[in-house]
C-alpha cells in the first residue's frame, strides 16, 4: 500500500468505530501516527490492540472542551506535532416530528453533532498552522440540504456543519491548513440502528446506486482529502451518497 501519511500524525475524534475507524485503520496503513478519541473504552481498547504503537487512544468527549484540551496536549507532548483531524464522532438524535424534541435533546445532539467539531477543530488549529501544513475534515450529511422529515436536530446540526466548514477554510485560508466535509447518505455503520426502520427504507430507495455506501468508500474520499494530493480545495462538501445528494 502506497505510504501517503508517513510522519504525519493524524487526530481522529470518534475513532473506535464506524467511519472513524474506518479512517484511522486506512491511516495507519499507510504510514500515520493516529490519536483516537472516543467515548467507547472497550472499542478503543481493540483499536489500541490492533494497532499498538501506531495509535494514542483516549477517552475523551468531545463536548467537553476541558477534555480536549488536556488529551491534546498529552498527545503532543507524545508526538511534538499535529497534522490532521477527522471530525468524526456524532450521533442520530431524536427520531420523529421536531415538536417531540426536548430541549435537553436539542441542546445535546447539536453539542456533540455540531459544537464538538467547532471545539475541537478550535484547540487542534494553532497545531497545524504551526506546521504551514494541515487538513481538517468534517463529516455533514445528505440531510443537510435535504431537512428530511422527523430528523430536525440531526439535519440542522449538520447544516450547521457546512457554514462552518466553509468559515473555517475561509478564516484559515493562507496558512496551509485546508478544511473541507464529506455529505454521505447511508454507510454501513452501527449509526444506521439510530434510525427507524420506515427512515431507513426510504432513504436507501432515493438511492440512484441501490445500496449504501460502504467503510472502504468513505475511508477512500476521507483519506484523499487528508492528503497532499488534495491540494486546490477548501470549503468543499464532497458529496458521497450514491447519487442521492447530488
Ligand atoms: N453512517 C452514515 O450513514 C452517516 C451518514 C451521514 C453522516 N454520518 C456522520 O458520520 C459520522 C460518523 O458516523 P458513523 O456512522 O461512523 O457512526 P458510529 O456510531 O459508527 O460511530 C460514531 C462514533 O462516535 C463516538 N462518539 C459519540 N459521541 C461521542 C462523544 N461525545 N465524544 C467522543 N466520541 C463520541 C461513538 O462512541 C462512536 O464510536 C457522524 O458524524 C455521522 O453523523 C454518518
């Protein structure tokens, strides 16, 4: 396999599984160094046993900003640099008409959906523009633009994760550091249990491809976006939904 992240080291927030996991294997593969945060210890726990020396796996929530803080600078003071993040922990939320929704549900879906990746992308910032070099990659959704019905924290955190992959690429425009989102419909994760059985079928019949994406296809546009080959876009929102979003 081709090397494209040899010296780098990479931070990957909801690391232990699905997509995240998906990226930090792929990553490691091909030469980095991953840090992995999650809030799941045993999935964490097997991440650190297959990969051992190649991975810094920590607890963290990533709403907590006193948490990132301090498991970043652990990770520095272990690697002395900082070169990617893939903004990948997140969650369903409520399922069902928006008038159900408590606040408290609110509050917290946009918090780890939305907040988080403001949070950490904040502290990881000075990291990378200190190298003249750095990736950052949100994952948004479909339901961004489409605002489908029962979904209305998800699809609004989500938008919200577009206007701000575009701020933040804006803002750090200039210093090395592109920023850039992926918008899937469905890939084959755990995620999709989230969603109620009726959401599910229909979503994957808007499909033009027929099925849902799969670990390795995110994995692939993720990494190229993460590498030196990416290199003349920012702000972008790749598309990866099968036709569906497009
Ligand atoms: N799977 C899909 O079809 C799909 C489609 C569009 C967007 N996405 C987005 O992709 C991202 C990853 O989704 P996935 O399908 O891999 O989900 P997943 O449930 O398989 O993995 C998400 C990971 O995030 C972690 N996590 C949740 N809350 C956290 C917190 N507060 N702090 C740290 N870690 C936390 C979980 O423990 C889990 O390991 C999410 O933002 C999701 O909204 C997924």
């Amino acid at each position: 396999m081709i090397q494209r992240f040899g010296g780098r080291v990479a931070l990957v927030t909801g690391g232990a599984a699905g997509i995240g996991r998906a990226v930090v294997d792929r990553m490691v593969a091909e030469g980095a160094t991953v840090v992995v945060w999650d809030i799941n210890e045993e999935r964490l726990a097997s991440c650190r046993q297959l990969h051992a020396a190649h991975v810094l796996t920590q607890r963290v929530d990533v709403t907590d900003a006193g948490n990132i803080d301090r498991a970043l600078s652990e990770a520095m003071g272990q690697f002395g640099r900082l070169d990617i993040v893939v903004n990948g922990a997140g969650l369903i939320g409520p399922n069902g008409p928006f008038w159900e929704t408590t606040p408290e549900e609110w509050e917290r879906t946009l918090r780890i959906d939305l907040t988080s990746v403001f949070l950490v992308s904040r502290a990881a910032r000075p990291h990378l523009v200190a190298n003249g070099w750095g990736r950052i990659i949100n994952i948004a959704s479909v339901t961004a633009n489409e605002g489908p019905k029962n979904l209305a924290v998800y699809a609004t955190s989500k938008a919200g994760v577009v206007g701000l992959t575009k701020s933040m690429a804006k803002d750090l425009a200039g210093t090395g550091v592109l920023v850039n989102a992926i918008a899937p419909a469905l890939i084959a994760t755990e995620l999709l249990g989230q969603l109620t059985k009726e959401y599910y079928e229909a979503a994957l019949s808007r499909i033009p491809l027929g099925r849902a994406g799969t670990l390795d296809e995110a994995a692939a546009l993720i990494t190229w976006l993460c590498s030196e080959e990416c290199s003349f876009s920012t702000g972008a929102v790749y598309d990866l939904s099968g036709g569906r979003g497009v």
